[in-house]
C-alpha cells in the first residue's frame, strides 16, 4: 500500500510536468518515450550538438523532467519506511536519466509501462531504502 501511495504521488507530480495544451501531443506516454527522452537528455548533458529542432526540444524536456522527478522524490521525504527508495543528495539529472536508461536496457519488457512506474522501479534497484520493506502479497 505504502509503495502504491508512492507511485501514485510521482505519477501525479510526473504528470503535472508533462501538462501541455490540448492541441500539443505529449512526448511521454510510455517507456520507450521515456527511453527516448533520457538518451536524448543524456546526449544534450554530455554536450553533444543536436541536430534537429525535435531532437533539441525532446532533449530539454527530458532534461527539466529529470529536474522535476529529482525534486519531488526530495519532496517525499526520506526519513521513515514508507518510501522504497532514497535519492543521494548529490546526483545530477544526468546521473538519474542514466540510471533510467540502464534499467529500460537491461529490462525492455518493462517500456509499456508508464513512466512514473519505471522510474519507481529504477530508483528503488538503483536506490532502495534499507528501512523500507514490500507489503506481503495478498493471500489468494
């Protein structure tokens, strides 16, 4: 249930980020729009030249939601059980679109989920809380 709240709370916040006007269609439905983002946000972090106009927007708006995500899971407060995974204070949104890319690369049967489920997923393989324990499955 706490892990659920916990999804629930960044998917609110992941999908605030991505609020456009109706007539704009949102660059971010799944994992593999979310692969795409984070490797063109981690292209733009390492200075590479890119070399449409897309490619450059892409890479903007998955560099801010990678600041976003960064901040509200800051905003969750790590100082209790309840959360699954704890950010260190010093990542930069590079090292957190890395460690998206990597878990969609090593987990590619996870892109049909939506982003703010994989980025849970993600930080709590890369991240996870010693305190924080899954709620037993219910019993059938």
């Amino acid at each position: 249930m706490r892990f659920l709240t916990i999804l629930l709370a960044t998917g609110i916040i992941a999908g605030s980020l991505k609020a456009e006007s109706p007539k704009a269609s949102s660059p971010l439905n799944d994992g593999n729009d979310l692969l795409r983002l984070v490797h063109l946000a981690i292209r733009a972090y390492d200075g590479e030249e890119l070399k449409t106009e897309k490619e450059r927007t892409d890479a903007s708006f998955g560099m801010g939601y990678m600041k976003g995500v960064k901040e509200a899971s800051w905003v969750l407060g790590y100082s209790n059980d309840s959360v699954p995974y704890i950010l260190p204070t010093n990542l930069q949104g590079v090292h957190l679109a890395k460690v998206i890319e990597r878990y969609l690369t090593v987990n590619p049967e996870k892109r049909s989920k939506p982003p703010y489920e994989i980025i849970a997923l993600a930080f709590t393989e890369a991240f996870k809380n010693p305190k924080w324990k899954p709620l037993p499955k219910p019993s059938e």
